[in-house]
C-alpha cells in the first residue's frame, strides 16, 4: 500500500527528522504529519521542507485526535529512544518509551484509516551476557532478560506491538530491531563513548560488536514505509568489530576498568556530562551482540551498503578523530624498545 498520509514521531531526532523530509519531497505522499515534544532544529526544519511540525506528546491521549484527524494511514514510531536528558532523564525516557507507545497504539487501534505501522526498535531486546549465543535471529529469546533501561523498555514495547497486531490484523505491522547506530552525522551514547580521549573498558572481556550506519538505518525506514513487508527483521551491517579494535581504530587510548569499579566509572563520566552509560549498555560493553541479516536480505530486500568496519570508520572520518597518541612517537619508541632488545641479548650484554 503506497502511504498517502504518513505520521513519524520522535522527529526532532535524526532517524525521524530525516525520515519526515525524505517523505515530504516525494509529491507521491501527500502529507507529512513530523510530530516530536521538541522543535527540531533550524537545519532538519528546514530539510523537513513541506513536512507539518507538529509539537504533541504521544503520552497524552490526545494523539489520537491527530491520527483521527488527519486520517492518518501510516504510522512510523521513531521516537524509542535509549537518550536519556536532563537530571530526570531516565524517568521520561521511560514513560516516552512505555506509556507513549501504549498511547500511540491506542490511537492507531481506534482509527479505521491506519493500514501500516513502521516501529523502531532495537537488537537490545537480545540481551547480553556469557550465555548468548554466536548470532541471534529473529525467532530468539534473550538468555537473560532485560530487567531494566532501554533494553527492558524495548522489550515491553514489542510485547504491545504484538498486541495491538492482533486486535487489528488488518494493519501491516513491521518492526525493525536496529543494531547499534554509527556515523558522523547522529549522536547516540556509542558515537560519544568512541569519541572519549580515554575509553573505559571492562577488564577481561573484548565485546564482539555489529553496527548499522545511521544512513542505512535510514534507508530500512524508508523502505518499510513505502512497501508491504510484515514482520520482524534485525538490522545491522555485515561483519563484526571487537570493542578493542574499535578502539585502536578511534585513536583513543583503552583504559581497562575492574568489573567493581565500573559502575563508580559510569556515575564519574555521567557526572561530568559526558556519556550516560546505562545498565544494559554496560552489559553490551561486556559481551557484545551479533544478529543474523539473512531475513533482511532475502525477505525485506535490503543490504546494507556500509558493513560494520566501513561505517565505524565512516564515522571516524566523518568526525575528523585524530589519535589521541601521535602514532609516530608509538612507533618511534617501538623501534628503540627493539633495538634495546636487540643489543642486550647481542654484543651489549
């Protein structure tokens, strides 16, 4: 079904924003309801082009008026975010999440013109620990569920997404379960904690991590609006970075933390503002998380352009990262290590 009248919430934020003003410059779509708390800035603004900027709480009931209104027909829920903001962030982010989500569902359940509904969610619902396996696919469970943050939040919008399907099985409903973004033109917890002069690790474990760049992410919502493709698909790039060759390739200096120590390491950087490590982004830290693409590919009819070294180091460029070590000195005092080597176990002994 080709969307005429499209609402996509959480606008004021890249994938939405950017999402509203692809849609708005296709004459094919004839309106674009961009609908977020927040103004977006005066750029995306002005990208969105003819997109309707529309400042509505989706916690409030009266979203549903909007939907009715506008007799919307697809939904894009963008707005699930793991961002917390502001002294009482992860409270509001919780109740944008959960109680949004539940409100948004409520108002496309009781409009008869909703025939799709994109919702962006997030690999996370996989968990993270010792006992996961190589690769999730979609018919998983997590070994341990979330019990709090994002990850738990993600959860339980699902569980209401499948909900709502099955009151309303004439609605298409996708969900896209996104790996971690990456790129240089979004902000998320993972391209700040990169950007770190000093990167806190956990002592003894090296996360296997899959990353999607923002762009393609982009273009997996662009795609799923467009066109009729029900159900449940990871997203994410091919291949795979371990968290310590991530760094390397950042130029930043690894800074291995104890496990006890490492939630004082998360209260010290959150303190002074400059990432707000959560729960389960810690665990992430830990173990990492791979998913399998093949559903994707073959059933959504989409591959990533970047793979998840490419788009790391698109993201690297991009934010124009210099080492933090100048590397010639490392190599330089490599080079006279060796040769002081050399001559102890030669002639210099």
């Amino acid at each position: 079904m080709a969307p005429k009248v499209v609402l996509v919430t959480g606008c004021s934020r890249f994938l939405g924003g950017h999402l509203a003003a692809r849609l708005a410059a296709d004459p094919a779509v004839d309106r674009v309801l961009a609908v977020d708390t927040e103004q977006p800035s005066r750029d995306l603004r002005r990208r969105m082009g003819r997109a309707e900027f529309v400042r509505a709480d989706i916690r409030n009931p009266l979203i549903a008026k909007v939907v009715a209104t506008a007799q919307v027909d697809t939904v894009v829920h963008a707005s699930v975010t793991a961002n917390p903001a502001g002294p009482t962030g992860r409270t509001a982010m919780k109740e944008m999440n959960v109680l949004g989500t539940m409100q948004l569902l409520a108002a496309c359940q009781q409009s008869p013109h909703v025939r799709k509904l994109v919702v962006k969610s997030t690999t996370a619902v996989y968990g993270a620990s010792s006992r996961d396996p190589a690769v999730f696919t979609e018919e998983m469970g997590p070994k341990d569920l979330p019990s709090r943050g994002y990850a738990k939040d993600a959860v339980e919008v699902e569980g209401f997404v499948r909900s709502f399907s099955r009151r309303r099985p004439d609605v298409d409903v996708t969900v896209l379960r996104f790996a971690n973004f990456i790129g240089p033109r979004i902000d998320t917890v993972l391209t700040r904690y990169f950007a770190l002069p000093v990167v806190p690790t956990v002592l003894g474990y090296d996360a296997r991590v899959q990353l999607l760049h923002a762009e393609d992410a982009l273009a997996v919502l662009d795609r799923a609006v467009r066109h009729d493709l029900p159900g449940v698909f990871n997203v994410g790039g091919d291949g795979v970075l371990m968290l310590s060759q991530a760094i390397r390739r950042a130029g930043r200096v690894n800074l291995p933390v104890p496990s006890p120590a490492v939630p004082l390491t998360g209260r010290v950087f959150r303190g002074a503002r400059l990432v707000d490590f959560s729960p389960d982004q810690m665990r992430f830290l830990n173990w990492g998380r791979v998913v399998d693409t093949t559903p994707l590919k073959e059933r959504f009819g989409f591959t990533p352009r970047w793979t998840t070294l490419q788009a790391f180091d698109d993201y690297v460029s991009g934010r124009g990262l210099r080492p933090v070590v100048d590397r010639d000195l490392v190599a330089s005092v490599e080079h006279r290590a060796l040769d002081l080597v050399s001559w102890l176990r030669g002639d210099g002994r």
